[in-house]
C-alpha cells in the first residue's frame, strides 16, 4: 500500500513538486540562516582558537567575552608563574587601535601582542616574511584579509609602512587568520612594540596564557589559579563557551536568526500543509475507493504519513543541499560566514519532520473521516 | 444477501431526511439483481448498506450469512475486503496507477506482494479483452477500457458480492452494451450475487430480476428479461 501512496504522490507532478518547494524552501532557510548564526558564533570566538598552544587564559574576573577587555597590571603575570602546576606563563596584550596609513586615511585594526622572548599567540600560517622577523624594530604581521582590505587589489608586499599612535610599524610578514567578529585587520607584534603602538594607560596586560605542568590538568590549575592570585582563569574550551554564551544571552543576534528560522519554519509549513492538503482533497475519491474496497483506516493514515515523510526527505535533502552549496559559494568569495555543523543538519531535520507532520495533519484528518460511501455519489 | 425493514435517516430534527423506509430484500447468489429508479429513490443509499460502506438507521442486514449491522468496523472493512468488489459511476481509477496496477489494488489491500498481484489482475484484464492494454494509464484508455478496468479490479479477488453503482452511465450505448455484457459472462457465477444500481433502461435486459424503488422504498420486484429468456 506504501507504494500505491507513493505512486499516488508522484502522479500529480504539479502538486507533488508544489508541496516539495514548501518543505525545501523551509529546510533551505533554516539550515542556511543556522549556518550562518553558526559562522557569526565561530567569529566571535576566532581570536581564541587561533592562539595555539597555552591551555589556559588569565584574565580579570569581570571579563565576559574575549573582547570585553579589562587590563590587568603586569605585575600579575609573575603571581601567575608563582601558581604551583603552571608550567609556564607569557603576557598578551589585545585592543583596537587606530593606524594611520601612508596615503594618510585611517583604519581601525585589531592590534595583537604575543610574547618578546617566546612569541608565544603567533600567527600559524605566514604567507610572505617569517614570524622571526618581529624581533625586529617596529615590525608587524598583518593578516592577509586586512592587507587586502586596506590595500585592495594590490600584490602582497612586506616593508609597508603605517603608523600607529605615531609610531612607525613596518610590515614583516603577512599571515592567515580567521576571520573576526569586527571584521578590522589584525596586526600582530611582540607585547612589548604593542604598548607602544597602544594608546597610553596605566595598565596595559589584557591577558596570561599559561600551561599547565605535565600531569595537572588545565582544569586543576585554573581553579588553583583563582583561588591564590583573585583572578579569572579558564581553559581555551571554557573561555571559548563563556565567550558564546555571552553572545547568545546579551545579543539580539539569536532572535534575529531565530525570527528568520521562525519565518522560514510558518512559511515553508504553510505551504507545504497547503499544497498537501490540496493535493488529498484532489484524491479524497481515491482514497474513499480504497476504504471502501478494504482499507483500514491505519493503513490510510500509514499512507498519508509515508507521503508527508516522502516530501519530507526529499525536500530536506534537497534544501539542505542548497544551503551547503550557497555555503561553498560563499566561501569562494569569503565575505560571509557561513559554518554548517551537524547539529544544523540534526535541527533542519527535526524541524522538516516538524513541517510535514503539521502539514499532513489536516490531510490525515480528512482521509481518516472520509466516509468509504463517497463512492457511490456521482 | 437478506435484508429486513432497512431504514435510514440522513440529519436529525427539521432537516431530518428519510432516505430508506423499511425496506425488503432478498438477493440470491448466483443472481444479477438490478436496483432501478428516478434519482432520490434511495438506490445508492440502499447498495452502500448492502455493501458494508453505510450503517443501517434500523433494521436487519445479512449478507453471505453474517450480520452487517451487528458488526464491528474493523470487521466491516476485513468483510468488504474478502467479499465484497466495487464497480463505481466514476470509475475511481487511481491515475497514476496502470491498468494492471489498477485492477491488482484489492490484492495488495489482501496483502499480496506486487508483482504476483499484477500478474493475477493482468490475467483478468486479458479475460476482459484488455490484455494489449495492461500498462496504460487511466488517461490513455477511452470510458468503456476504463470501466473494464474497474470490473476486472472488482473481480480480481474473487468477491461473492459485486456492487456495480450506474456503471454504464458515463458510457455510450455500445460501450454500455459491452460493459453489462461482460458482468453478465463473467460476474455472473453461481457463489457470487451481483447488484447493479442503474437508470439506463437499455441494460435491463440483462437482469435476472428488477427491484424497482420510489421514495425509499421498494416498489415492485419483477423478474427481469434475463431471467425470462434463460427460463
């Protein structure tokens, strides 16, 4: 009987292909808009995740995010090493400052300050020039985003030169970075260039990143941390989970993506519901036929929730395929974020299963009512 | 097939109507039985009761020995899946479905697996004269294939009870011909009672006897041109 459903689905080509574009519409704004928040969240946290090696942040206790910067005096760095299981522990200074550029515009960028001796935070990828080279007199690696967007179209070419809070900064190297909440270029140099290159405040630490000793846990020292210097410590997967949290509790962006999801959720059921409810009352003869002829009504409801699950996967399938290929798309040019995890694909899915069980609720309604005597009225 | 004091009402109080007023009838297997008369007479509404698809306001329904009336719906639908086959006015032919497909619906409702299914409806369409046209679709065979198809669908499971509702209406007259001339060879069997409900005069002559209904009720029954020229 399943496939009788089935074939009764695909008969109607029209209707069929209707109720589909209702169930792929809204598979396709959901998983795309969740994509999107997806990559907007992992923006948020780039600047965490790019800093290899240290398991552990020391920050003020009132820091929220790891934007939401609180200086810290530089005193605290040694009350950090004096900290029992930390292996070790280096400044690292982050802010935004304003560069001023040879042709005399300005540009906000985001200024980084890893460690003189260790150069521990240190971009991974370098392109052009070697990471060794910001031991050098006012250098500095940029990201190559920025450099483009500060000098779109041009070659990448090291020995540029801009200023920051009127100090000269040569370009040494041009890096990759992944992309960050603000978008501004960022601007890495040793922590001792970058409170020069900082406008001028009594203190001037943003960060400690520390590691634990072999055989303490990161979790272990962290505590031990707060508990003898009064500070905030937290794993690189704690601070990156504080970070997220802040975003989503104290930003409008969740409910801005949420509303869009919603939208997507009403209009793609609307439709769908519509088209299939439609397309039952097309084969409400039909289906009498078959009660009439023997059918139990378990079968018929069977039928009408094989047809929904049918549209169902056909619909998720290709909607979320949709939204993966406008995610690759989009990468190819980089301008969005756009970042798909599996818990998309698992929401997208629930939320289509969602859609055609509401849609086919009116339809199984009316099968299951339908009096098998239909038939026999002209 | 026996019935007794059969009535039914449709809607209650002012807009109550009485479609069956105690109505009498005996239907023999082996028996092609037309119900006939002026629309609004109570023919399709006495045939749906009859065939299990309508429950009785009062009165006695048997058929094939066991009591319509008395029965659960689950039972009722098991009983018109195993008993019961259908010719219907509009065909009801599911469109996506070929004419082989068509006519194998009651064998998959039975549970058979598809392909033995098609095959057996396949056989009876080829008795029908259709076996050239086993796989077209609905839309591609004219009204007359059309209403073969649906004979054969009702007698693939082998029924002993066919309800045929105006079946030759939606026909012209040679395809109306054909159509009662197959129900007559092949429906017709000694274990298997057949009701055909009709106003088309021209096919009388193929009843064994005719129930003729006015306002609910059976009017006269009379042996019909079939039976007479057999006698």
């Amino acid at each position: 009987m399943l496939w009788i459903a089935w074939k009764m689905l695909i008969g109607n080509r029209a209707k069929y292909l209707g109720i589909v574009f209702g169930v792929v519409f809204a598979a396709l704004l959901i998983a795309q808009q969740a994509s999107i928040f997806c990559g907007l969240m992992l923006l948020t946290i780039s600047q965490i995740r790019d800093v290899q090696g240290p398991d552990i942040w020391v920050m003020d206790r009132n820091v929220q995010y790891v934007d939401d910067i609180k200086p810290l005096a530089d005193t605290e760095l040694f009350r950090v090493k004096g900290v029992p299981g930390v292996e070790w522990a280096v400044r690292f200074y982050k802010g935004i400052v304003r560069a001023r550029l040879e042709e005399g515009s300005y540009e906000q960028m985001i200024l980084l300050g890893i460690d003189d001796d260790t150069l521990v935070g240190a971009p991974e990828g370098v392109l052009l020039g070697s990471v060794a080279d910001l031991r050098k007199p006012d250098a500095v690696i940029i990201d190559k985003v920025g450099y483009q967007k500060i000098w779109p179209g041009e070659p990448l070419r090291l020995g540029r030169v801009f200023e920051m809070n009127d100090r000269r900064a040569v370009i040494v190297g041009i890096a990759t970075a992944s992309k960050t909440f603000q978008s501004f270029p960022i601007v890495y140099t040793r922590y001792s260039q970058a409170v020069l290159f900082a406008p001028r405040e009594r203190k001037v630490l943003s960060f400690v990143l520390a590691e634990a000793a072999p055989g303490e846990t990161a979790a272990a020292v962290c505590r031990r941390i707060e508990e003898q210097t009064g500070l905030q410590a937290l794993t690189q997967r704690q601070f990156v989970w504080k970070t997220l949290r802040h975003y989503l509790a104290k930003t409008g962006i969740p409910i801005n993506f949420g509303i869009t999801v919603l939208l997507g959720f009403l209009v793609g059921t609307a439709i769908a519901g519509q088209t299939f409810y439609l397309f039952t009352v097309e084969n409400i003869r039909q289906f009498g036929a078959l009660k009439a002829m023997g059918t139990g009504n378990w079968t018929i409801l069977g039928m009408v929730l094989f047809q929904a699950l049918q549209v169902g996967i056909v619909g998720y399938g290709v909607g979320v395929g949709f939204a993966a290929l406008f995610g690759l798309a989009t990468k190819s040019f980089g301008r969005l974020s756009f970042f798909m995890p599996w818990q998309v694909l698992a929401i997208t899915g629930v939320a289509v299963l969602l859609i055609v069980l509401l849609a086919s609720l009116l339809s199984i309604r009316k099968v299951l009512v339908v009096d098998p005597a239909i038939v026999f009225r002209g | 097939m026996r019935c007794r004091g059969v009535t039914k009402d449709f809607g209650t109080g002012g807009s109550l109507t009485r479609a069956l007023r105690g109505v009498d009838l005996d239907v023999p297997s082996g028996e092609l039985l037309m119900l006939v008369g002026p629309s609004g007479c109570g023919k399709t509404t006495l045939v749906s009761i009859l065939a299990g698809t309508l429950e009785p306001t009062a009165g006695d329904v048997t058929v094939l020995g066991q009591d319509l009336v008395a029965m659960s719906n689950g039972r009722k639908v098991r009983f018109r899946r195993e008993n019961v086959g259908f010719v219907f006015q509009a065909f009801n032919l599911l469109p996506a479905l070929t004419a082989a497909e068509n006519a194998a619906v009651p064998l998959l409702i039975a549970g058979w697996g598809r392909h033995a299914a098609i095959e057996a409806a396949g056989a009876v369409l080829d008795e029908l004269g259709l076996g050239d046209r086993l796989a077209s679709l609905p839309s591609e065979l004219s009204g007359g294939q059309q209403q073969r198809v649906a004979i054969a669908r009702a007698l693939v499971h082998g029924p002993r009870l066919l309800v045929c509702d105006e079946p030759t209406s939606a026909l012209d007259a040679e395809n109306g011909r054909i159509t009662m001339e197959l129900i007559q060879r092949i429906a017709v069997q000694p274990g298997r009672a057949v009701i055909v409900v009709t106003h088309d005069a021209r096919v009388y002559a193929f009843a064994d006897r005719i129930a003729s209904m006015e306002d609910g009720r059976i009017d006269s029954l009379t042996a019909g041109p079939h039976a007479a020229g057999s006698a």
